[in-house]
C-alpha cells in the first residue's frame, strides 16, 4: 500500500513547493479574506450607487435607494468580493496584472484533511466531493421546505403559514431540488466520474471548475434569505408579470438562477472540452461508457438553453428595477414573450436533469448484471435524439397559455416523439437484464426503481402530451405528480443509485448495504404513496400552488402528508449511513463491483493526480462475459492486480 | 428464449394488466362529465390509458421474471453472455412505440380540432380576470354583467377572455376546458354544457395570494331558465344602473370581495387583505378605496357600477355615506 490510499485520500504526492511568501493572514486567500471582502464589495456596490444617483440629481431621488443597493451590493458586488475573497480569481487576477509567473505547484490540488473541502481546491476529485456534499444539504434544505408544504396542505384550511409564506416555501422548495440539487448532484458525480473514466489526470480547466463549485453555495444562500425578503412567491417557473408584482424579494430569485447557471455552462463547458480532447489514447467516441456520453450530450443542452433562463430572469429583475416593459402589455410588453424564453431553457432543464441519470443507470445496470449493455451504440444515439427533439418541444407546457393554435399540434407530435428514444433507452435497459447475472446491490436497487418509477412518470408524460388532456389537467396536481415521477422516481433516483455506487470510489470505505436497501425500500414505498394519489386528485379538480382546498380534497392530503412525512424520514437513514460509513466505514478495495471502466482500475479513492501512467484503451467499456476482455489497461499485468502505482 | 419464458412473460403481463386495469376502473378517476368537450377528452383519456397499460404490463412482466429469474448468489463470480444487442428486436421496439404514439397523435388532434369548433351559432361571454375575482359580460344580451358564469345547456359557449393584471386561468373540471386569460391579448374557449347544475369555477394560474379563493360557479341552465335569466338581468341591470333598484350587496361581496377579505355577516374568510369585521374608516373613505384600490387591492370603478359600489359602502359601513 502506497501514502496515496491511507489517511488522506486525495494528498499530493509531489513534495509541495513552498509559496514564495507568506501573505498576513488577511490578505492570504481563505476564508477571513472572503468575509472582509464580502463586506467590501458590498460597501463598494453600495457607494456605486448612491454615488451615481446623486451626481444624478433630482431624477433619482433617493439617492441611497434600497431596492437598487441590494440588487447591485448585496446580489452582485458581494458574491465577487466573497469569489475573490475565498481565492477562486487569484491565479487569473495575477496573470491579469503581469506579476512574475510562478511554477505551478499543485498546492491547491488534492485533500489533506477536511479542511481542505472548504478552500478553493482545483482537484477535480475533492470538487466532485465539494459538489455532492453541498448540493445534499441544499436537498435536505428543500425537502425541509416541502415538507412544510405538505404540513400546511394536511387540513383544508389555512393552518400555520400565511400565504405569502406558503407561495415561497413551494417556489423555494422548487428551485432549491432544481438548481442547486438536481443539476449540480448530477455535475458533481460527473466531475468526479469522468476525468478517471476518460482516463485523464483532471477536467480540462481546473481553476474554471473551482470557480464554478463556489458559484454555487452563493445561488443557495441567496434562494435561502430570499425568506427574509419577501417576494420569491411567484412559483418556480415566475411567470410575469405576477413576477414583477410580487415584493421586492423576487430579485432574490433572478439573482440567484444567474449564479447557478453561470456555474452550470462554466461546468458544461469544461466537460465539453475534457470530453473532446482529453480522452486517453484508444478512447475512440465509441468506446466511452454511457456515462460519458451522457454527460457530452447534457453539457451540450446547458451551454445552448441555459443562457435562454438568465435572459428570462434579467427581463424580469429589468422590468422591475430599470422599469423596462418587456412583459408588461400597458407598456406594449409581451406576457407569453417570458413563457417561451423560460421554457426554452426549462423544458432540455428537464433532460439535462434527466440524460446524467441515464447514464448513471446504464453504468449501474450493465455492471450487476454482468452483461454488456444492449444496444450500446442506439443508446448513444437515443441520447443525441433526445438532445436535438428536446430544443423542439418547450411549448407543450403552453397548450392553455394562449399562444397560437396551430403551435400546438406539431409541439404535441415532437413531445410524442420523444417517448420514442426513451423507450428504446428502457426496453435496452430490459434486455441487459435478461439473462444476465443479477446481483441487487443498493445501486441495482436504486437504478432499477428508477426504471419503473420513470416509466410510470413517462406515461403520464405522453398523457400530458396529448393536447386535449393536458387541456385539463394542467396546472393542477396531475402535474405535480408527473413532475415528481420523473424528478424524484427518474433523477433523485439515479443519484442515489450513483452515490452508493461510486461511494467506495470516492471515499475509500463500503457503506453500509443493509442500511442502503432499507433507505430504497422505505423511500420507494414512501415516494409513490406520496405522489400516486396526487395524479387522482389532480383529475378531479385539485390545482396546484394553492394553501386552502375544498373539503373533498381533505382525505387524501392527508394521506399524502403523513406519507411525504415518512418519505422525509427515509433520507435521514441514507445521512447517517453516508456520515457513519465515511467516517468508520470498512476500506474499500479498488474495484468493489468488479466493474471494467477505467475509475475501477484505479485505488479507492484514486491517487492525487489519478493515473501513475496513461492508461490505454482496448476496447469497449462493458464487455462482460467475454474471455479476457479488457477495456483499458495499466502498465500490463499490474492492472489486473489493482494496485496503486507510485509515480515516477 | 425458452417457451416457458414466454409462457411466465405473458401470465405476468396479464396479472399486471388485471391489476392495473382494476384501479383504472374501480376508482373514480374522472370528475361528472358536464361538456361536450369532456366527451372528447374523456375518450382519449381512456384510450391512452388503455395504451399506458399495455406498456406498464410488458415493462413490469420482464423487471419481475428477470429479478427472480436471474438473480444469483452474492458470490457467484460469473458473468451473463456477451449479447451486445438485436437488430430485429431493436426494430420492433423502435416501431412499436412509434405506432401507439402516432394513434395517440391523431386522436388527440381530432378531439382537440372539435374542442376548438363551436356547434352552431354560439352565445358569446366575455370573461374579465383579476385579482381575485372573475366577470361575465354578455354582449349579446345587452351587456348584462353577472360574477357566476350562467351558461345554456346545449348550446356552444365562445368565451372571450382577458386579463386585467396578470395571468389567469378558466377551469371548470366538469367542462374540461381550460384556457389561461391573459394581459394584453384575448383568448378563446369553446363550451358545450350537457347536464344542467352547479360547478366549481376556479383559476388554476398562480394569480397572487388570492389565488387559492379566486373561486365562482358555473351554472347550467336549461334553455327556458337562460332566456328568463337574461331578461330579469337586462331588466334588473337597468334599473341598478339607473339608481334605484335592489341590489344584493352581500352577493357582490361574495363573489368579489370574499378572496381577500373576512366578513362575517357574509360568510367569508379570505386573509389577504385586512378583516372588514371591525371596519373603522367612513364611508367616503371605503368607497374612495373600493373605486381606487391600493395597499395591493385591485381598483373596482368600472368593474362595479355606481349603484353596486354604493350598496356595497352601505352594507360594509351601515351608512349611505
């Protein structure tokens, strides 16, 4: 056993190079830096402002303006101060002012101890742990709030929140699972993933991805105080012009979704260049594991949809703050104008939730049931179908908007389409399982309840594609219900599956199985007695986004509170058993899962800079059951011993 | 693949079939047909049903017989064959969901290019959609303003709706039709009642904190009882527009005021806006407030007649002002 799989998991090998000098500890990068900065860069926005609309005189009474000061301070001037802070613009700030160059000495790669998840960190292997960390704890966040949810929807009446409150707890609770769990969960176990399926020493640009992890606690924080400015009450989708009405706080929001998916195309764009150019030798397209095209085809739709969403919440924070007119039809704005920028991104938003989960699913199912996936390159394709169809479909969630008639039908014919691609993807699914060797691990478990969960939400998503259904069931329950299908049944679903898969992976311990099938089996049960109901009610005449209802609503909401109550309570068993198996975990061995793509060459968890030698690729990622196949290979017979190899 | 496979394969599918059919069935899923349209809607509901349980049967039949089938010991180090895939069955599976939806596609267009073509001559309503309530106006009977959509049976409805602040949207479940009203263009829904009664009439659009109350009735008349209806309003509405007549005040304020507001000698318990029981301001400043609006209160001159906002300062206040 090498220093690199013991104690400190992801510890430089090289001796680190000392800095050349040593900065006051308030200068130095870190967290003291980033809070006076913060502060700083508040004050500083604050002093832009006022300053500017005093030299403006009489138009701009009153020269210290709230509203303007947070928007510009407190939104965007004190994120900069706190990035620059914490040290994620050092090296380019640096270059920018043409001081000497100094030798790259890795210093901010790897983990030493715990301290070193909390410091600007450009290993691409402690970025993956910084992403899935914070992004479960904005899950927990936003379960907490869901749950708030389901506490006021127990009775008919209004019970504990008034409903202002009520508005943000389900518009917060949204945006929380969407941007800064669902999305980032999924960049996060990519960012881990990839680089050592690729066979690459990290991603492309290693600052860029550290920069593009600290955008994300920013957007969360900003989405969390949002409930002490009231105001983000519009639904997650906030739809103008009640957007513009609502209070101040809606900023919060706009704000918020421009730091997240700055985050998100930064990260998008960093896979995209690590996936073209970055593959080891012998790693033809064909021969990348599902995964890995999953991810390709995802970063894709970020980079093209997600700057459509910052457009639609800067019109919106615009029509507010600067009194543009973009959406407000006294002023000559178009209303539906915001629905088909929003859907534009929204609706590829729910394939890049989905696409990474696919590809989870079919590392996981190929691997328990020691068989090669089915159809590999159609499921590929299938993935680039769903990228290309899903750019052409974002208007089937405006068949009541009033938008033009004749949009519908053929928005209606490529939604239809869609269920092509994706079935192929489940029946491929299927046919790996048959014959195969199955073995129910927790990730099996986890990936095989996604295929069924997903099936039913993809049902329900054909139903909805039917114009004259969707008619009437939009905006009421039956969407909440497909939406959580595919959202916590499809994605929670594959995260979970990808956790417990690659955890041994990550942290060089087993969790613990026992634990993770009884997390599976409560949260199932749990998960569809939760939304099942919702998808009947709905038909009958429940909408969504409301705190009080008829009585004849009553009975099933209250069951469907007491279930969520106990779906809530399934993840608090999955928190103790990551915490507990991380800490004392027993050690993983390199290849727990007898898996063939390239991470599970590697040690567990993988040495600092992954690879002691580049690894060559032979052959397809998921040739099971083939005498002495192999999909790469490392320094010859050595490879098969699993042993970690000192660098030269 | 062994006979018996086929054999488990389809004894499972039908199993789940059964069961899944059973809940379609026995539970109540669809609320009272009332519209033609429902009709429509119904039938393609049914249909896709229809369809989704077929796929559901064939999904779950393979997940359950490969689970127990071909599930192995923990130990078991071995591995399944190399089947890397099928062209033939990859065809099959590629064209068979290509069928269902396609069926899928053009019932659905069918139905809804029915939904959208009113029978006959229809009685055209325009709907106005504001926080938090919703107005009737029917041009065709001389303007006549009601705040329950009063519809005939067997007759196509054209309603025209706008918005007056932000977005709205029409739901009757029984009708099945819905179509969002929406700030600065007009849109259109087609309505053909079948049974006369009651129905909720409710916005399914976040609207703002009233959304959850911005509740009315939809009522179907038989043809006789629509016609005296109209005449009494015509006649009634001109006399409350001259000054005179009886108004329900406590009606108005139920359907326009009970989103936001908490009275109760009328019933309501809305939280939105402040609670009118212990009501201190004088009658030229509620009335001032009911015209003008503000403090998040919609403005209603205009919405309300003179005589209407009158009544209701009256009865809110005790006072003729």
């Amino acid at each position: 056993m090498s220093e690199t799989t013991t104690a400190h998991p992801h510890a430089p090998q090289h001796e680190s190079h000392e800095p050349p000098r040593r900065r006051h500890w308030l200068l130095a990068a870190g967290w003291p830096r980033a809070f006076w900065m913060t502060g700083f860069f508040f004050l500083l926005g604050m002093g832009i402002v006022v300053g500017l609309r005093a030299l403006g005189g009489s138009g701009y009474d009153p020269a210290l303006d709230w509203e303007v000061v947070i928007v510009v301070g407190a939104l965007t001037m004190a994120p900069l101060g706190f990035l620059s802070g914490i040290g994620a613009f050092d090296y380019w700030v640096s270059y920018a002012l043409g001081r000497p160059t100094q030798p790259e000495d890795h210093s901010s790669h790897g983990a030493y101890s715990w301290k070193d998840y909390f410091r600007v960190n450009t290993d691409h292997k402690v970025i993956g742990i910084q992403y899935v960390t914070t992004t479960i704890f904005f899950f927990l966040a936003g379960g907490l709030l869901a749950l708030l949810v389901r506490a006021e929807l127990a009775r008919p009446e209004t019970n504990y929140v008034d409903t202002q409150t009520y508005n943000e707890l389900f518009t917060v609770h949204a945006s929380l699972m969407i941007f800064l769990f669902i999305i980032p969960a999924f960049a996060g176990l990519a960012n881990y993933v990839v680089p050592l399926m690729l066979g690459a020493p990290d991603m492309a640009f290693p600052r860029l991805n550290a920069l593009s992890f600290w955008l994300l606690p920013i957007a969360g924080i900003m989405l969390l105080s949002s409930f002490f400015f009231p105001g983000v009450g519009a639904g997650w989708t906030n739809y103008a012009p009640l957007s513009v009405d609502q209070p101040f706080g809606n900023v919060f929001f706009s704000m918020a979704v421009q730091w997240a998916g700055a985050s998100s195309i930064m990260t998008a764009l960093n896979f995209l260049v690590t996936i073209i150019t970055m593959r080891a030798p012998g790693m033809t397209f064909w021969r990348m594991p599902l995964l890995v095209w999953a991810n390709f085809t995802t970063s894709l739709l970020v980079v093209i949809a997600t700057p459509f969403i910052a457009a639609s919440q800067f019109f919106v924070m615009f029509d507010r703050v600067m009194h543009t007119n973009f959406f407000d039809p006294t002023g000559a704005g178009y209303v539906l104008g915001y629905q088909h920028i929003f859907w534009f991104y929204s609706h590829p938003a729910v394939y890049i939730m989905m696409l990474p989960g696919f590809g989870i699913v079919s590392e996981v199912i190929s691997t328990f049931s020691r068989k090669p996936i089915f159809g590999y390159r159609l499921m590929a394709l299938s993935l680039m179908a769903i990228l290309v169809l899903g750019f052409s479909v974002w208007a089937h969630h405006m068949f009541v908007s009033g938008m033009a008639p004749y949009l519908r039908v053929p928005m209606m014919v490529t939604t239809l389409l869609i269920a092509i691609p994706t079935g192929i993807k489940v029946f491929s699914w299927l046919a790996t399982l048959w014959e195969g060797k199955l073995h129910f691990s927790a990730p099996m478990l986890w990936a095989l309840g996604f295929v069924t969960m997903f099936v039913i939400g993809g049902l329900s998503g054909v139903m909805l594609g039917a114009v004259p259904i969707d008619i009437h069931v939009s905006d009421t329950y039956f969407i909440v219900a497909h939406i959580h299908y595919v959202l916590l049944g499809g994605s929670l679903f594959t995260i979970f599956a990808g956790i417990y898969y690659w955890f041994p992976k990550m942290t060089g311990r087993m969790y613990n199985e026992r634990l993770a099938k009884l997390h599976f089996w409560l949260t199932l049960v749990a998960f569809n007695a939760t939304f099942f109901p919702m998808h009947l009610i709905g038909i009958q005449g429940m909408p969504r986004r409301v705190a009080t209802y008829e009585p004849q609503f009553a009975d099933w909401n209250l069951f469907i509170s007491i279930s969520s109550f106990v779906l809530g309570a399934s993840f608090m068993i999955f928190v103790y058993n990551m915490i507990v198996s991380w800490k004392s975990g027993p050690p993983a061995p390199g290849n727990p899962w007898r898996g063939m793509t390239i991470e599970w060459l590697v040690s567990s968890p993988p040495p600092v800079f992954n690879f002691d030698e580049v690894p060559q690729v032979v052959g397809s990622p998921y040739e099971y059951g083939v005498k002495g196949a192999r999909h790469a290979i490392l320094n010859g017979d050595r490879a098969a011993g699993l042993e970690p190899v000192r660098a030269p | 693949m062994r006979r018996g496979a086929i054999v488990a394969l389809i004894v499972i599918a039908l199993i789940v079939a059964a069961i899944t059919t059973g809940i379609a069935y026995f539970v109540d899923w669809l609320p009272e047909q009332a519209s033609e349209e429902r009709q429509g809607i119904d039938l393609l509901f049914w249909v896709t049903v229809a369809i989704c349980i077929f796929v559901f049967a064939v999904v779950a039949a393979v997940s359950i017989y490969a689970g127990v089938t071909f599930r192995v010991r923990p130990d078991d180090e071995s591995d399944g064959p190399p089947i890397h895939g099928h062209t033939g069955i990859e065809i099959v599976w590629t064209a068979v969901p290509t069928i269902l939806v396609t069926v899928i596609a053009v019932l659905s267009a069918v139905v809804l290019a029915q939904n959208d073509d009113p029978k006959g001559t229809p009685l055209r309503v325009d709907v106005l959609a504001q926080q938090y309530a919703w107005q009737f106006t029917y041009p065709e009977q001389g303007g006549i303003k009601a705040t329950n959509l009063y519809l005939p049976i067997d007759r196509s409805t054209k309603l025209i709706l706008n918005a007056r602040d932000v977005l709205h949207s029409f739901w009757v479940p029984e009708f099945g039709q819905k179509q969002d009203a929406v700030p600065g263009i007009v849109t259109t829904l087609v309505i053909t009642p079948t049974k006369t009664g009651e129905y909720r009439l409710i916005c399914t659009e976040l609207c703002g904190l009233g959304h959850a109350l911005m509740r009315t009735r939809a009522i179907v008349l038989s043809q006789a009882d629509f016609a005296a209806w109209t005449q009494k309003q015509a006649q009634g509405g001109g006399q409350a527009g001259g000054g005179g007549g009886e108004v329900d005040a406590k009606g108005i304020f139920t359907a326009n005021c009970a989103a936001c507001h908490t009275l109760t000698k009328a019933g309501t318990s809305g939280t939105v806006g402040p609670n009118l029981d212990g009501l201190s301001l004088g009658p030229a400043d509620v009335e001032e407030q009911i015209r003008k609006g503000g403090g998040g209160m919609p403005p209603f001159e205009g919405q309300l007649s003179d005589a209407e906002i009158k009544a209701l300062v009256q009865y809110l206040t005790g006072s003729n002002g």
